[in-house]
C-alpha cells in the first residue's frame, strides 16, 4: 500500500478530522466528476454529465417533478392535443436567454426543427426522431406535428429537448455554442475548459414562475478528474464538496466521517450485458446460437451481484427495462434462475462443451462487477478477455459492431417509459442493436406509434417475451448512487438519477 493510499484510509476508517474547507464561505459548491463532457451542447453528449449539466442551464417546454413524476409548466403554460399528431403549446411571456435575448416561438421551432432533422447528427436522434415539424403559429405559439402518435412525447419535451436560442447559436454556430452556450435555467454557464472543468454561475434573470426554485448556493464548479481514486482524494483533502458513483464498500465509512456524509438511492438506470446474436462481430461467432446466449443468463448469479456487489436496494429486473416504465411488464419475461449446470449443459447441446473464448467490452466501474460477471462466465467455460475502456471509446467500438459481449449501463434519460430504453438496444436501424429480430422491429415501432394503451402494452409484452426467449440483452442489476458531500451542504438524491443542485443550499 502506497503512502498516500495509507493516509485515505486511515482517514476513512479513524475518522480523521481533516479541517473543514467546503467553499461555503466562498458560496460555490465544489462537484468533482470522473464521466467527462467533451460537449457542453446538450444535443452533442449522449453521457449522463452531460444531461445533468444541461438540468441545471437549460429549460424545455415542459418539466417533469422529481416528486411524482408530473409533467409542470416551463417554457410553454399550456399544451393541447389538437389531434393524434398535433401538440399545441402556449410560450410563456418575458423569459430571456443568458445573453438578454427574449424567448419567442423562433426559438421553439428553430430547436424541434434542426434536432429532429437527421443531417444535424446529434449524439441520440432517437430521443427526436418522432417529431415531424414545428409550426410557428405566432410569436408564443408552436405547433408541433408528430410522425405518428406518440403517448411520451411530453416526457420527452421535459427531460431532453431544451431550448436553444436561435439568433445566438445562428450567429456564432455550433462549435461557438459548445464553447460559450447559452439557456434559460437557473445557472449559466460561464466557463467552459473542456473535458477538465466548467463554471455554474446562479442566473439572477430567471423567469417568475419557473418550475426550478431560484438556486440558493451561487457558483458551482465542475472539475473532470480521470478516475474514482482520484474523485476520492479531492474529497477526503477537503478540494471538492460533492462526488458521487464512488464504491460501495466506502459508503458506511464515508458516513463516519466528522466533515462528510453519504447518501444512497436506488435508480432507473439498469446495467446489462449485450450480446451479439446477430453476428456483428464475423461469422462463426458462438453467440449467434440461442443455447449459448441461454447458457450465459444460467450463469451469472445477478441476484448475488446486486445484494453483495452493488447493494443499496439494487434490484434484478427480469425483463429489459425498469419496472416502473410504461410497458415494462415483467410478467412477460422469461425467467432464468441462476443455475451453472444448466449453463454447461446448453454449452454442450450447442456444440461446445469445453466451451470457447471470447471478448467483453466494459466501461463499468467499480471494475469488480465486470469481473464478477467475467468469473461467473468463466466457471461454465466461457473464457472472456475484458477490455476495460473510457466510455466514449466504449460506446464507439459498440457501434461499430465490433463488441462480442459488451457490459454498459442505460438510464433512459430517466424517462418513464420503455420508449427510451428498449429502442435504443433493439430498434430498427440503432447503432447498439445485436439481435436484428425483425419482429421486435416491427413490434417495437406498433408500440412506439399509438395512443392506445392496450395496443401499446401488447406489443411491448411482445417484445420482452422474444427478448427474453431469445436471450438478446440481459439486465444484470439496478444501479443504486452513491453520494459523498461535505454536511454543509443539504442535498436530496432523486430515483431519476438526476442530482438538482438547484434545489440544493449550505447548511
């Protein structure tokens, strides 16, 4: 053990009172993150910091409450359905952008339209590949024209569509936007070093009536650091006031400690192991073969992995999606208990009975859970080489189609239907799609293109049951987040993954 690692731990385990430096003396709340944003755009990061940092800078129309999930008035205070495909939305009056510019229905159309159009390339299209066109009725009044109906629409507007400002984003275009972006939230944004820190500075102009509170605390400061060792160091040295996602095994420690405490919550965002059935990797590939993918989910003990590993009410979801989504029914999922022999038995049925070597892509952390799961495959002959990587080149190698076994995580963008989770794995045309089953194509579009519930329903039953059946995506555990702050700071954790640092204040 090095020095410095001797010293963290005596800290953690001794309580060490190391001197009380949260900055709330300077009002800045110091977060520290190991998940970069290399785009401050919200459009251009497909990452987890990346939304949240986009929480705290941008409105959309409408808002979700994290208490109850209701759909609030924000930028519109209004909305009717006009029809099947038309939303009509009234634009709240005398909000102004972090530059002074006014919010009108330009603003509305100019965002929905570059979005929703292919050529813009944003990191995940199909969070608007729904919408088909927005109207400008006059200057506080949008029409929005859909493909087909939409039931989640609204869910959609309210978690990750913000607005641009036209005019501004126009003028200095995208690469100035990603330098210097500008919003109608809470905070601005008035630092950008990128991939190593951005500045949060409270937006004295914020709109009356907005469904965010008026932050508390002044400034925050985002410093990106490499790994979770690191995030840790700056914590216990008193240089970072807030961090989260750290391992479990410091959570009871951390709330021992005289200046920090540790709050956990289990959340939406679901891990999973995706597996090529569809052949992507090159021919020859045992995981084409359902016995071989069957023989995987026998093998790995989820339900141990969830209680000892990631714990904190960590839960195994049995079907593709978490349990509270609309159409998540989990009664529709084929069951696979945990059951070794039975792995070994379908290895040999499929032709490999000494079993065969493969890879495994991972960004995980901690990285025991990927190894937890590459010691499981490996007691039933399934030899996995990890490759451990940054998220980005993670997620890179994945759509090029070049992950035998790939183990990631999936938050929906905390929107609460299975829209924004099983798409994404299975859809028709998505990057991360390894099963290419046709049927789940067609069922998934049925279910995604209705305003029926019962028809809605029927076709996502639809699509767990193939899925499962055919052993396609495996959901290996629910992720519970851990957080670690300085108790200066009041700060309430949310099931929906996203930390409101705007709802936050100094003790």
């Amino acid at each position: 053990m090095t020095l410095r690692r001797a010293l963290l731990a005596a800290t953690l385990l001794a309580g060490f009172a190391l001197p009380a430096l949260a900055q709330k003396s300077a009002d800045t709340l110091r977060v520290v993150e190991r998940s970069t944003v290399t785009n401050v755009d919200p459009y251009y990061n497909s990452l987890r910091a990346g939304l949240i940092l986009a929480h705290q800078t941008f409105d959309g129309l409408v808002y979700r409450d994290p208490d109850g999930f209701v759909i609030k008035p924000a930028l519109a205070t209004a909305w009717r359905q006009i029809d099947d495909v038309t939303i009509e939305f009234d634009l709240r009056r005398g909000v102004r952008f972090h530059n002074g510019d006014p919010f009108t229905a330009e603003d509305v159309v100019y965002t929905l339209n570059l979005v929703s159009n292919p050529e813009s390339k944003v990191a995940t299209p199909a969070n608007y590949s729904w919408i088909r066109e927005a109207e400008k009725v006059d200057d506080f009044t949008v029409r929005l024209h859909l493909k087909a109906p939409f039931p989640a629409a609204l869910q959609y507007l309210a978690f990750v569509t913000p607005i641009y400002p036209k005019a501004y984003r126009e003028r200095v275009g995208a690469e100035g936007f990603s330098r210097a972006p500008v919003g109608t939230g809470p905070y601005r944004i008035v630092r950008v070093d990128q991939a190593k820190q951005v500045d949060l500075e409270r937006w004295d102009g914020y709109y009356e009536g907005a469904p965010k509170p008026r932050p508390a605390i002044g400034r925050i400061q985002i410093r990106y650091v490499p790994d979770a060792a690191t995030e840790m160091t700056e914590l216990l040295a008193g240089r970072a006031d807030w961090i989260w996602n750290f391992n479990p095994d410091q959570f009871e420690r951390i709330r021992q400690h005289p200046r920090l405490t540790a709050q956990q919550q289990e959340t939406m965002r679901i891990a999973y192991l995706s597996i090529d059935a569809a052949g992507r990797t090159g021919e020859g590939n045992p995981l084409t073969k359902q016995k071989v993918r069957q023989a995987i989910w026998h093998a790995i003990d989820r339900e141990t992995i969830a209680r000892q590993l990631v714990r904190g009410g960590s839960r195994v979801p049995a079907a593709p999606c978490y349990p509270t989504q609309f159409g998540c029914d989990q009664e529709a999922a084929v069951v696979y208990a945990y059951d070794p022999a039975k792995a070994k038995q379908l290895l040999a049925e499929a032709g490999y009975p000494d079993g065969f070597e493969t890879e495994l892509v991972s960004y995980i952390q901690p990285t025991q859970w990927t190894a937890a799961v590459q010691s499981y495959l490996q007691a039933v002959g399934i030899r996995a080489r990890v490759s451990q990587l940054q998220v980005q080149a993670a997620i890179q190698r994945s759509w090029a189609g070049t992950t035998p076994l790939y183990m990631g995580s999936w938050g929906s963008y905390s929107i609460n239907d299975v829209s924004a989770i099983m798409p994404n794995w299975m859809g028709r045309g998505a990057s991360d799609d390894y099963s290419r089953d046709p049927d789940i194509h067609r069922w998934l579009e049925e279910g995604g293109s209705t305003n029926d519930t019962e028809k809605r329903l029927a076709a996502y039953r639809n699509v767990i049951r193939r899925a499962t059946e055919q052993a396609y995506w495996l959901p290996l555990f629910t992720y519970v987040s851990y957080y670690a702050h300085t108790r200066d700071l009041e700060f309430t954790p949310y099931p929906d993954e996203m930390p409101r640092w705007y709802r936050s204040k100094w003790n």
